[in-house]
C-alpha cells in the first residue's frame, strides 16, 4: 500500500497571502496524483489531477506541481472561501490511498 | 447534471450489516467509461476508500476490510449498493458514494454523504 503523507497539518494563513501545502508518496506515482478541497460540512470536491490539471469549478489562483514522490498545491492569494482541509490521492495503484489532509485556517 | 444520493438506515448494531444505496440522475450507471464506487470518513478524520466497480463487473476492493464490504448493482434503478457486514464502532463513518475519472483514478463526483452510527 502507498503511504500519502500531508504537510502541514495545519496551515495558519491570512487572507490574500500564499499557502503551500506538501505531499508525498511512499514510493514512486508519476503524476497519478489528484488534489480534493473539503469544507466543514461538506462532500470533498475534486480540485486538481494529474498532478497539476485543475478542475473547471477551480480559479487559477490553485496550481499543482510535482512527479514521482513529491507533490504541491499552491494557493497564491487566499479567498475566504479556500480556507477548508485539503486532501491528495494517488491512484497509481490500489489500494487508492489518501493523505491524512491539510486544514488551512485563517490567521 | 450528474448527481449521486446515498439512502440507508443512519444506526446500525455491532455485529449487523450495513446496507447503503446510492441512485444516480444525470448519467447511467451503465456507462462503461467510469468506475462507481464508495469512500468513507470517520467524524474528524481522514478519507478512506472501499470499492471501486465498473457496471461490466470489475471490482476494486480495499482489502483493509477483509472481505466483509460488497457492492452491487441494479440498473434497473439507476442504483448501486454496499454492505458491509460485522460492523464494529470502527466502522462509524460518514459514507460518500462516488463517480470515478476514467480508468477509476480520482473522484470528478460525490455524494453528499450519510453518516452510519454502529452502536447498541
């Protein structure tokens, strides 16, 4: 089973700042990787895949980078709306696996 | 405008089965490009996937759940089901049904989700 690892567990950011979130694989996953935004009370909702394609629901303000074991969701300026938990996925193979999320509060 | 709703009883006993149904509007189940599926989150935690299927009968399952979780199908309904049987408290989660991308890799769409309480 691959291993997906968040960092930080909590991100402290104030509005219109930048946030960077990290994730890794346990072992090698291209760029099988997708991004889910989740906001209290709510379903997840897809966010970026492939590593770095983002959803049509998403404005370019959210990027995606990385391949192999070392991934990164940018949030260039905060909107009151991202503040939420944020979730990656690798589906290289299965089992599917998340990582344990980023929760992105305000500062 | 695709759209998944899960149904089923919120409290279920140790020991029992849990039976969940998920009805899809907007796109059939017989749709041989996607995968269709289920995922869970315990309150205050993280995601946990269970299955994965094709309406062909492919089958993806966590293996964490040691063979008690089944899914199946009725396209008559447009519905798909879980059960999952000798559920514990560990089981107590939120249950989120779910469309796979193609190749069943990432979610493009959830349910709501319903929370199942195990409990005596």
């Amino acid at each position: 089973e691959i291993v997906m690892t968040q960092s930080p567990a909590i991100l402290s950011v104030s509005p219109g700042e930048r946030a960077t979130l990290s994730c890794r694989a346990s072992q090698f996953i291209s760029t099988n990787l997708a991004w889910y935004q989740q906001r209290p009370g709510q379903a997840p909702r897809l966010l970026m895949y492939g590593a770095s394609t983002r959803a049509t629901a998403f404005p370019a303000r959210f990027s995606g980078s990385g391949s192999g074991t070392e991934f990164t969701l940018t949030i260039s300026s905060l909107q009151s709306e991202d503040f939420a938990v944020y979730y990656c996925q690798q589906y290289v193979n299965w089992p599917l696996t998340f990582g344990g999320g980023t929760k992105v509060e305000i500062k | 405008q695709l759209q998944l709703q899960e149904s089923g009883p919120g409290l279920v006993k140790p020991s029992e089965t849990l039976s969940l149904t998920c009805t899809v509007s907007g796109d059939s189940i017989n749709n041989t490009n996607y995968y269709w599926g289920w995922i869970r989150q315990p309150p205050g935690k993280g995601l946990e996937w269970i299955v994965n299927m094709l309406y062909s009968g492919t089958t993806h399952y966590n293996a964490s759940l040691k063979s008690r979780a089944t899914v199946s199908v009725d396209t008559s309904e447009n519905q798909f089901s879980l059960k999952l049987n000798s559920v514990s408290a560990a089981d107590t989660a939120i249950y989120y049904c779910a469309r796979y991308c193609s190749g069943g890799s990432c979610v493009d769409h959830w349910g709501q989700g319903t929370l199942v309480t195990v409990s005596s």
